[in-house]
C-alpha cells in the first residue's frame, strides 16, 4: 500500500507545485513518511522467505532495487525534463509503482505456506531453514532499549550512512550543472554513476558476506567488517572530495 500511495501523491506532485509551495510541501512530506513503512515491512518479508544462509544475500539483492531505480531515474528525469518539461518526471515515476502495486498483489504472499502457487519442496525447506515460531510477544522494554549500546551504534551507523547518501543524491546534480556544466541530459546520466556503483557493491557485500557465514565466520564478525567497509572509505572520499 505504501508503493500505491506514494505513486499516487508522485501523480499529484506537478499539481501540488502548481498551488504553491506549501502544497509542494505538504505532498512531498505525505510521499516520505507512506514510503517510511517499506524498509521495516522488507526486513520482516525477508524473515519469513529467506534461509538464515542466503539472508544476506537475498536482502541484498532487494535492497540493490533501490540504487538501481536511481540509476535508472536520474538519467530518464534528465531526458523526460528536457524534453517533455519538468511535469512529465513525476507522471512517468509515479505510474511505475502503480503499475508494480499490482503485481505485487497478484504475486507475492506473506509466507511460504499460503503461497498457491510454490513447489511444495521448496516451501517446506524454506520453512525449516527459517526457524519461525508464534510466541505471545512479551511487554517492549523501552528502558532497556534506550540503554543498549549495540542498538544505538546502528542507529548512528544508519543516520551517517543515509546523511552522505542523501546528500550526494540531492547535491551532487547540482554540482555538475552549477560547478561544472553540464546539461541536464548528461547531468542525468552522470549523476547515476555513484549509484551504479553503490548497487553493484551492495549486491557483492551480500554474496561475501553469505559465503563467509557458510565457511565458519560469525555472523557478528561477517557484518562488522561489512560495515567497517560501507561506512569508513566512503566518509573518506566525501572529505577528499570537497578538496577536488
């Protein structure tokens, strides 16, 4: 529901703009906080499809969807903006999860067992792999959350990591038309390539990181180095970049 809602606030985004700035606000805050619950539910799908072994890379791979929609919209915005206006971008991005809401609700299925249409086989190792259980879910330790370090060296890794990304996905089009030039076709085009590369490099991180589990890595060590990776060089070149 959330994909079908921000394609729908995505269609009305030229209209909203046309009102005001307020109403472009207010539409673009609505498109942010329907696509908020995407993420958690994605983790939670995963929990019931994916074996422990292939976690990793299973989410990796969905995960990589997001970078390689960039990839794919910020060229198309540079063509679609310069050669249809600025209004097309949002009628074109805003139909495409319209058009995915509808097959996701035709194909996809809460878990493994009220899939109709699996191999029984497939069904029942996913399920054995997956070590599901109901349990009554006990009172939210909100104290205790508070206090765990782990949790809150993710939360900062996370802020970090979503600060540089956005950043460069909302600055770096800027620098190139302002700083050094180029037209918004090209603009489009050579804004993707970071992209490019953050969704080859996710979908990588996910296979090494399944196949390190697999040969006697803890899971611990496997993502801390992972991490180590994703949040350390890059914080390095965005500092060296502001020196070219």
């Amino acid at each position: 529901a959330s994909q079908l809602l921000g394609g729908l606030l995505t269609l009305l985004t030229p209209v909203a703009a046309r009102g005001g700035v307020y109403a472009l606000l207010a539409v673009r805050i609505l498109v942010g906080f329907v696509a908020g619950v995407t993420y958690p539910t994605h983790h939670g799908m995963w929990g019931k499809w994916a074996p422990l072994n292939e976690r990793s890379k299973l989410m990796s791979l969905t995960m990589a969807g997001a970078n390689f929609g960039t990839v794919i919209c910020l060229p198309l915005s540079g063509y679609l903006a310069d050669t249809y206006g600025w209004d097309s971008v949002f009628y074109v991005t805003g139909s495409i999860p319209i058009l995915w809401f509808v097959f996701w609700v035709i194909f996809v299925y809460d878990s493994p067992s009220s899939h109709p249409r699996i191999d029984p086989e497939e069904a029942k190792y996913i399920e054995s792999q997956i070590e599901t259980k109901e349990v009554k879910s006990p009172p939210v330790p909100w104290l205790e959350i508070a206090k765990c370090v782990p949790l809150w060296a993710i939360v900062i890794g996370h802020f970090c990591s979503n600060w540089g990304f956005y950043t460069m996905l909302t600055n770096l089009p800027t620098y190139l038309k302002q700083i050094l030039g180029f037209d918004i076709k090209a603009n489009g085009f050579l804004s993707a390539i970071p992209h490019l590369a953050l969704m080859l490099f996710v979908m990588v991180g996910g296979f090494v990181t399944d196949f390190a589990r697999k040969r006697g890595v803890r899971t611990l060590t496997a993502r801390r180095i992972m991490t180590f990776f994703g949040q350390i060089p890059p914080a390095i070149f965005f500092v060296l970049a502001g020196f070219v």
